[in-house]
C-alpha cells in the first residue's frame, strides 16, 4: 500500500487519526482525511474501493485523486469491488439517460447521488462541468467527513455567487501588507521555474470550498507586477491552478503606462493610453488564456487614478475593461476612496463619489465594495452603496486577516460577521432587499455577482497564523458560495473537519467560536465605536491618537468623545451619512432610540449618562460590555483546556498560548480604553469595577514600531 499524492493518507492512519491525538501542525487545513471511525473506514473500504472516471482532463483527475485520497488513499484497493464511485459530466451517454436536473446546476454546481450506471450501482458525482465534478468531489468528502455516510447520499447544489475571490496583499518583496501569517506563499524569486508543491496544496484548498478566483498581488500594485517577467510568474501559478478551477488576476497600477510604457499620462481618455493597456491585456492573455482580468486601487491612500485627470472612475474602470473585453475578462473595481481633500465625514465619501456613476459602468466591471463604509472594524454597519446603485453590479469585500482584530493571535471566527452583514435589510425594494440578495445579483437582475475575501494565508507552516484563523478562510469560501448558509453550520462543519466529529470537539469549538468575534468588539469597539486602535499597524488601543495630519486618521476622529458625550453625529444634526440608506432604514437610525444599541456610538453622540436598554447608564453599559468581553476569553481559554485530551498536541498547544496572549491584551484593551475615557468623561468606574492596571500615561507610551502586516 502507497500513498497516492500531496497529504496522501492511508487507511490505517484514517483510523489511527480517531484513536488517539495525533502530533499535527494544520498544514492538512480541513483536508485532514482522518476523522473517521474505524467501523466507518471498514464501511469506506467495502463501499468506495473503485473511482471511475468518465471522460479525460486535469480537472477530473484532480477530482479522482482527491476522493482516492480522502476516501482510502490506496491504488491497489481500485476496481476490487462491484461498489464505485462514478465521476462523469451530463454530456455522458448514461448520465443523459437519468434525466437529472442539471440544467440549473449552471458551470459550477453538482450532483452527488445514487445511480445505475451500465447495469452497475455508482455513487455518481456528476455536473454540467468537470469543474461542477470537482466541486462535487469535494461536497461529498465534506459530507463524510462531518458524519455522513455514502448509503442513501443525497447532495445537490449549485453556487449563488459567480466570482469567488482571494485578495492577496502580497508585495513583490514578499511581504503581505496586513498579513500575520509569515511572508507571502508565493516565492517570486524562484518562479516561474520552480513550482513549489504547496500551490497545488493552496488551490486544494480554495477548491475544497468553492473559491474560483486569486487575485495574486498587492491592491497597492507596483508597475513591475505587469512586466513580462511577472507575468511569466503569474502564468506558472495559472498552470498550477487551472485543474482546480481557479483563474488569476492581477491588481493594476493605474499609472503602468507611465512607468512601464514611457508615456507622459495615464489619462484613461487618451488614445495612447488605452491602447497601451489594449496591448498590455493582449501580452497577459498570450501567456494566461483564462486570465481573469484587474483589481484596481484608484484614487486612494495615495494611489494614482482617473480623478488625477479630472476623469471618474467610470472611466477609468471602461478603459481597462475595453482592454480586457474581446478576452471576456473582467475589471474589479474597488470604492475604498476617501481624500484628504474632502472635508466631509470619511464614511460617506465612497457613496458620493460612486452613486453618481451607476449605470455608467462597462458590463464587464463590477464594482468592489467593503462590507463597512470605513475599514473592516470589528463592526460596522453594512456599506450604504448596497442598494443604491442597482444598475451596477457590486460585489462584497471582506476581510479574512484580522487587520483590526488582534492580528493572528485573537480567536475571532468571522463568520459572524459575514452573516450578520450579508443578511442586513437595505430595504432598497422593500423589505426582504438584504446586502445578500444585492451581491447575488437576484434583487437587481445582475449576471455578473461576487464576493472578494482579502486573504489571511501566508507561508507559515498552518498557513494562516494559527489553527482557528483558517476557520475565516474556510467561512468566506463557503459563505461565497452560499451567502445564506450561516455562520454556526459552517463552524460546526470546520471544526469536525479540523478537530475530529465527535459532538465532545464539534460542540464546545463551536460554542468557542461563534461568540468570539462579538468577545473582540465588546473589549475593542462596543457600542458602535469605530477605529480605536493605535495608528498605522492597527496593533492595540489608541483612542487618545490626535496629532496626524489628515484628521481621518485620527482615532479621536472617529469617537468624538468629550466631557459631554460620546459618537459621531451622523444624523442630520452632523454629517447626515444616515441619509444615504434608503429612507426606512435612515427613519431608524435617526433616532437614538430606535438605532440598534450595537450601532449607537456610530450614529450618534449621546450623553455618557444616557439611559440604555438594560436600565444601565451608557457609561456603565461600556464598562460592563469592555469586562463582558474579556470574560469570554477566560471563558474560551477553560473550554479549550478541557479538550486537551480531544485536540493533538501541538495544535493544542499553540492555541492554548494564543488565548493567553490574547486575554492579557483584551484587558490592556479594556483598561487602556477605560482610562482615556475617565481621563475625558471625569467619571468613576461603575461599583465593583476593577480599576485599570496602569496609568493613562503608561498606556500611551507603548510603541511597536515593528509589528507585523505593516510594510515600512
């Protein structure tokens, strides 16, 4: 007996995984292939010893080979038995003849079910694709992984979002600009000649859940990305994905025509220019037939853009996608604009730069939007331009790295924050009008949908920093394809995958998970506070931060917290950001009474005395949410050392430590936060409120020129 491929496992070692805790570092992801009892690989030996193919390509025989090595990973057991599973697209002759309901299964979705195939019974995967085969494969691995069984399966899905994407920020120096989990995956220096055998492993991965697009360079693009010799590295990479579905794109650097091709402008209006990028798109396509197309930063944080020409982003989005147009590529366009030019409250500005443009757009762009109106906080209401701009497709912007959640060692699973987002009633059409049925394109009729995730994957050996942070990779996949799907199912998915399917790990990882992002914005942000952390790295509390130049960059910026009161006055008496929501949604927040409490402080300034919903003042309720927060870590950090014996070692271990740390820095967090504020309000801490460990003075005189994401 052999192993078969990449992270091939045996039998024995599928049975030997359940006996005891095995020694792992995550590199196996939630691909592991181990959980399983051993009655239940007895049951996969009998049930699942042949894998047919119908039909010839890379893709397909990346499917075969992932369900060999999941379901027995041994080459000698195929074609013994009279049980097969049977992968074949609906252009076979015997698939045809069952007349299942593929049609709405489009390029991408599955079937996974008993059939009689030539006489024979098959447990038949099968699609309209070899890529609808391959993500087929990978359901049915799910599906026993998290306790299914082969007898009487049953799956049947087709995915909601047509552009599943990674953004990686990786620099061409092998830096990832927000990136906690070591330098980037991708070793520009040896491609494209050496291949490193983990790309295979990473396009595993993103196929194992439905992601089908990798943007592989920095938003903050450098001109050289777009030279030959890059794009000789991209197309390695290419190779390595397309078995897997996945296709490439780059991010454009909006002034490549000026310093690769020598022109005096980038003006997106001037023939030159557009031909340029013409040629350019035509080089890419050459060496990459499947590329995807172009993410573009414009006009923000100092990146170049059409605006420098007196032009829109509009027209700077249809040149490039004239470019890119005859090779039915696409432009992704971001709205992450602000400007210190614009005095107007930084929240707003995305929406009126943006809403102005809708329909003026290229059917090929899509339009990138953050999930928040400022910058991935631990929690943000959902951005105004979902439904304001329904002749436009948008497409939503998450992030996976924890940028402004305690980086890689703070447990905070995200999927509720995807959830909670994706769900929000824009009310756009009335009510029913969520941000989800915004990006899936079913409440304005867009073909053209997606859902961009900026990556949290580096070279560290578990990939993402620490075990619980490839849960954020894992829910932005399957909440991609699904963004209905909710956020507890996928935990409880991730974890049987990752830790073992018995309900003694399932249970309580999952009960760790899911109140751990909301643990972070009670000992970070309560309340509605936004953009409190320390400047630049985004590393720890700084809400006292005052003195840079451009005021949005200033924490004080945000919570506006005086002797009075606290919060950003967004209501018509302040900046009146609330009116871009549709009018039922506006009529809500503009009353602090009726704006969700979670929402106050970033609607409203109100008065530290201001009576809350549990008949505790606001002062109080900030202190008790600062000290509820950092009581779920304590309480985590008990959950998981009962599971010591459950988890193997190493992970374990690691993770252990990473609670640690993290519940030491949420109480520098909520002691360095309480003291800024007693310093402003002149308040005493509520009766029975323990006093902060440090002086105000000493919080502020921390300093960590070299924390890491954070390219100097």
């Amino acid at each position: 007996m052999r192993l078969i491929g990449w992270l091939g496992f045996t039998v024995a070692a599928l049975v030997a995984g359940t006996t005891a805790a095995q020694a792992e570092d995550g590199y196996d992801l939630w691909m592991r292939y181990r959980a399983v009892s051993p009655a239940k690989a007895a049951t996969l030996h009998r049930d699942a010893q042949a894998v047919e193919i119908r039909g010839d390509s890379a893709t397909l025989r990346a499917a075969a080979d992932e369900l060999r090595r999941g379901l027995t990973g041994a080459a000698s057991l195929q074609g013994s038995s009279t049980t097969a599973i049977m992968l074949a697209t609906a252009s076979d002759r015997d698939v045809a003849s069952l007349r299942l309901p593929l049609t709405s299964l489009g390029d991408e979705g599955y079937v996974v079910r008993a059939a009689s195939i030539g006489g024979r019974r098959v447990t038949l995967i099968t699609a309209n694709t070899d890529r609808g085969v391959l993500y087929g494969s990978f359901a049915l691995l799910r599906h026993l992984q998290t306790g299914g069984t082969l007898a009487g399966v049953a799956l049947f899905s087709a995915p909601r979002v047509k552009l599943r994407v990674l953004n990686h920020w990786d620099n061409l120096d092998g830096v990832v600009e927000r990136g906690y989990a070591g330098q980037s995956l991708w070793d520009w220096w040896t491609l494209p000649d050496f291949k490193d055998p983990r790309y295979t492993d990473y396009a595993r991965a993103n196929a194992s859940i439905g992601i089908n697009g990798t943007v592989l360079n920095n938003v903050n693009a450098k001109p050289e990305s777009l030279s030959p010799r890059y794009i000789a590295k991209a197309a390695a990479l290419a190779d390595v994905f397309r078995p897997y579905g996945i296709k490439v794109y780059l991010s454009a650097r909006f002034s490549a025509p000026i310093e690769l091709g020598g022109l005096k402008t980038a003006d997106p209006l001037d023939p030159q220019v557009a031909a340029w990028w013409k040629a350019k798109a035509d080089e890419i396509y050459r060496a990459i037939p499947d590329f995807g197309g172009f993410l573009v930063k414009a006009n923000s944080e100092g990146q170049p853009g059409p605006r420098d020409y007196h032009r829109s982003h509009a027209d700077g989005a249809n040149m490039l996608a004239a470019a890119v147009a005859p090779h039915d590529g696409i432009v992704m366009w971001r709205a992450f604009v602000y400007a210190e030019t614009d005095p107007d409250d930084r929240a707003k500005q995305a929406y009126t730069e943006f809403k102005p443009l809708d329909g003026r757009f290229a059917k090929n762009v899509i339009v990138q939007v953050k999930n928040g109106a400022i910058d991935f906080q631990p929690r943000e209401p959902f951005h105004p331009l979902f439904g304001a701009m329904p002749r436009t497709p948008l497409m939503i912007e998450f992030q996976t790295t924890k940028e402004y959640l305690g980086f890689a060692t703070h447990l905070a699973y995200l999927g509720p924050m995807f959830a909670e987002t994706l769900a929000s009633d824009t009310m756009a059409r009335g009510k029913g009008s969520t941000v989800a049925r915004v990006v899936d394109g079913s409440l304005e009729g867009h073909a053209l949908t997606g859902m961009a995730g900026v990556a949290n994957i580096g070279r560290d050996r578990d990939w993402a920093g620490s075990p619980f942070n490839q849960a954020n990779w894992y829910a932005f996949g399957r909440m991609a394809w699904d963004p209905t799907i909710g956020a507890e199912p996928v935990a409880r998915e991730w974890a049987a995958m990752t830790f073992g399917a018995s309900p003694a790990i399932v249970g309580p990882v999952t009960a760790m998970m899911m109140g751990s992002r909301e643990a972070v914005v009670d000992y970070m942000t309560p309340l509605g506070l936004a953009h409190v952390m320390a400047t630049g790295h985004h590393y720890g509390p700084g809400p006292w931060v005052a003195e840079l130049k451009r005021p949005e960059w200033n924490p004080v910026y945000y919570h506006r917290a005086d002797k009075a009161g606290i919060g950003f006055d967004r209501t018509r008496t302040g900046s009146n950001a609330v009116a871009q929501y549709a009018p039922p949604v506006a009529r809500g927040l503009t009353d602090p009474a009726t704006t969700p409490e979670r929402d106050l402080l970033w609607f409203h300034h109100v008065a530290w005395d201001r009576p809350m919903a549990s008949g505790r003042t606001l002062w109080a309720e900030m202190v008790h949410d600062y000290d509820r927060g950092v009581g779920y870590v304590g309480g985590m950090r008990q959950q998981w050392n009962a599971l010591r014996s459950e988890i193997d070692a190493e992970r374990w271990t690691k993770t252990d430590r990473f609670l640690a740390i993290q519940e030491q820095e949420a109480r520098w967090w909520r002691d360095a936060s309480l003291s800024y504020w007693m310093s402003v309000n002149g308040l005493a801490l509520p009766a029975g409120a323990a006093p902060p460990a440090h002086d105000l003075a000493w919080y502020k005189a921390q300093s960590f020129p070299y924390a890491p994401g954070n390219p100097q």
